[in-house]
C-alpha cells in the first residue's frame, strides 16, 4: 500500500511524523487532494497541547489546506486530477433545514477535516494527503499562490464575521481587539470595506507594529495606556462597529465597555466558557446590537477567494513563517512564540 508523511498526533504532545497509507477516494463524492499547504490555525495548536480537550486519538489536524486533485472517486463531476484547489474544512449535507437556509456551518450531518467543530472529524492536512468530499473544494484561481490559498478559511470567517454578521458598512469607525492573524484578517476586510478610523488593540507591540503595516490608523496597547480612554480620543462619538478577535473575557469585557449608542460588537474571538455581564437598562439605552460569528459558509468561501483573486486583500501578507511538513516540530515551537504571526506548514 503506497504510505505518505503525515504528523499524526497520538495523544496530547505526541505528535509523531511517520509514515501512514495514503487515503483512497472510494465514496461517491470522495477527492483526495495532494496538500500543497496548510495554514497552522492556533485550534490546532490548541489540540496538539492539550489546551482544548475534544480530541480523538490517533488524528491528524490541519484545517486551512490548499492543494491538487490527485484522485477523484465516484459521482464527481466538477473537479478532475490535477484541478488546483482549496479545501473548505466544514463538510455539509446541504439539505438539512440549516443547510438550506445558507447556515452550512449549522449543518446536522457536518463532518470536518483535521479541525474542531462537529462531532464527525476526518484527518486533517499536516499530511501529503487528504481525503474528502467534491462539495469542500473550491477552485483556486492561478492568481493566488498556494500558501495565501491556504489562508483563504480564515480570511472567510473574517469576511463573515465583519461583513456578513455585524455589516459593517463604508465610512464605519472599527476597533479590532486582538489583532493576532484572525484580528489582522478582519483589519484587512475592514480596510477593503472602507473603514475611516480602524484601531488596533492589542497587548503585544509586535501584533501592534503588523497592524499599523497593513492598515490600522491607530495602534493602542491596553498594558500600557488606558484603552477606553485612548479610543474616544481618537473618535470622540465613540466606535461603529467592535470585533473582538482576541479570545480572552478581557477583551470581552473591554469591548462590552467600549460601546456608546448605536455600537454594533461582535464576539468573534473567544471560544472558553468565561462570563461576561451586560446591564440590562444600558444594553436597552444604548439600542447596541451583538453579533457573533464562527465558522465559514460557501457563500463566505467565495467571497474570501474574491477578495484575494483581485488584491483587496494579500493574504501572504499576514505569513511569518513558512516550514516544511518534515519540520513540523519546529514549526509547533514557534505557534507557542510571542513573535509569530500565520504559520504555514508545506507537506
Ligand atoms: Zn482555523
Ligand atoms: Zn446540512
């Protein structure tokens, strides 16, 4: 049976590089995709430590892959061996009642390659190869390289977040708290979007330094000056629009302090069960609106290869590191470092 490198991840930080079968595509619907690239999502971080524990053994994770068709199995019409392609993690019905709304990332029968979300997980893409389904692939456009490619499942949960949910519009004052990759993602679209102020808040210089670079018309570091204080300097009338894309309560509870009237905020980054208080008269007063928004759909998909195809956004411009799949300890080491930004792992 023909093996390829895979890290396969055996128990909490044991992650092993070794040689597995290479997955076949027998089902009506399979593809297998040689991986050219995978994004090092922190969810996969998250599990090979142990920091979140819905894990399965043995697995291999990786969920942001871009790659080639190199086997297609019954049933599949529109991609063919060969086919440049990125792959969307979430694998959906597209019939179930959430299926035909547009919510596929609510599907009922949802598998997911190599990442955190449904109960169904397949092996994921810190491997040559993966298996999965026609309706997960996308075409990927010659224009885009495969490691910006392999940024596009982020990029869409950005785009979904700040465009879809919260509907930030042209003009939009928008303070992003947290610009790690997913922050400095939604940074970008707000930027492509036309935000007029976008402050960046964070408390790494080094985050703070990247935001500036591509965009961000303010930089605030709350460790070191008082944050809310610093924001209404910038904009008196307070923020349009608030996203959180940091994922400790702290930032939360900063944004939830943040608003004034009429502030739509977006609770995008955290994913721990942590509390967080509203008082109920000021929340009414202040006629404020929460979204929150996790996940990608096709329709975010799209949109976020769009953005990429004709430069409003450059996805390679957020990519700090780049290892190959044999390397693939180091490149855990440097997820766990301060000055890291996207990690791309090559198998
Ligand atoms: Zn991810
Ligand atoms: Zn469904």
């Amino acid at each position: 049976m023909p093996s390829m490198l895979a890290a396969v991840l055996h128990d909490f930080d044991d992650l092993r590089l070794e040689q597995v079968p290479i997955p076949r595509a027998e089902e009506v619907g399979d593809v297998v995709v040689r991986i050219k690239a995978c994004g090092f999502c922190a969810t996969d971080y998250k599990a090979i430590k142990g920091i979140r524990r819905n894990v399965k053994f043995p697995t291999i994770v990786g969920h942001e892959p871009s790659g080639v068709v190199a086997e297609v199995g019954p049933g599949v019409e529109h991609f063919h061996v060969g086919d440049e392609v990125i792959v969307q993690p979430l694998g959906h019905c597209g019939f179930c009642r959430h299926c035909r709304v547009g919510n596929t990332h609510y599907c009922e029968h949802a598998f997911c390659t190599g990442g955190d979300g449904p109960e169904n997980v397949w092996p994921g893409a810190f491997a040559e190869y993966m298996r999965t389904k026609e309706i997960c692939l996308y075409h990927k456009p010659p224009a885009i390289s495969f490691d910006a490619a392999a940024i596009t499942e982020p990029l869409a949960g950005a785009w979904k977040g700040v465009i879809h949910h919260s509907q930030m519009q042209i003009g939009d004052d928008v303070v992003i708290i947290g610009v790690g990759s997913i922050g400095l993602l939604c940074m970008m679209v707000a930027k492509a979007a036309g935000a007029a102020r976008l402050i960046a808040i964070d408390t790494s210089d080094y985050a703070l330094r990247n935001a500036v670079a591509l965009g961000a018309t303010h930089a605030i570091n709350p460790a070191k000056e008082e944050a809310k204080k610093r924001v209404y300097e910038i904009i008196p009338s307070g923020p349009d629009l608030i996203v959180e894309a940091a994922g400790p309560i702290e930032a939360v509870r900063l944004m939830v302090d943040l608003r004034r009237r009429g502030t739509r905020w977006n609770v995008f980054g955290i994913t721990t069960h942590e509390a967080f208080s509203l008082d109920g008269g000021l929340t009414h007063f202040l006629e404020g609106r929460m979204d929150a928004s996790f996940g990608t759909t096709p329709l975010a998909m799209s949109k976020a290869i769009r953005l990429m195809e004709t430069g409003l956004v450059d996805t390679e411009k957020i990519i700090s590191h780049r290892f190959p799949l044999s390397q693939m300890h180091e490149a855990v080491a440097v997820m766990g470092s301060a000055e890291r930004n996207k990690v791309i792992v090559q198998p």
